[in-house]
C-alpha cells in the first residue's frame, strides 16, 4: 500500500512540474552582432579543430602516411630523460 500511494505522488508530482513547465512564457531577446562584416577565420584555431583543405579540381587525392609495422619485443619504448 505504502509502495503505491508514494508511486501516485511521484506521478502527480511530475504532471504538475509538467504542467507549470508548459504554462510558462519564454521571453525572446534578439542578439545583435557587433561587427557583422567580420567572418569567421579558422586559422586561428589548434591544428586538431583546423578543417580540412579542399582540393582544386583535378588534384589528385594525397595518399595517407603509413607508419612502418614493428613488434616491440621489450615491451615499452627507453626512456631517455634518464640518461
């Protein structure tokens, strides 16, 4: 009994948070630009947020650098900070 009276009043709880959330009005404001003659200029940003480069037409498509495949039989790299 307990179990369902305390399941009753989470749901009535949340139809009435729903209620008031739909009721209210939102007021809109207009955002103004202060210089809308400025672009966006990506050469400011890191190198991994940098887009892409297009490439012209009839440029070939550059092919990726391919690391050489070595197994490493240590099992991790020296350290050469403490030399």
């Amino acid at each position: 009994m307990i179990d369902k009276k305390l399941i009753y009043e989470g749901v009535g709880a949340l139809v009435l948070l729903v209620i008031f959330n739909s009721t209210r009005k939102l007021e809109l404001k207009e955002v103004t630009q202060a210089n809308p003659s400025k672009s966006f200029d990506s050469s400011s940003l890191p190198h991994y947020l940098q887009p892409p480069l297009r490439l012209n037409d009839g440029e070939p498509i550059p092919t990726p650098v391919k690391k050489e495949f070595t197994l490493n039989l240590i099992g991790s790299y020296p350290r050469f900070d403490t030399a």
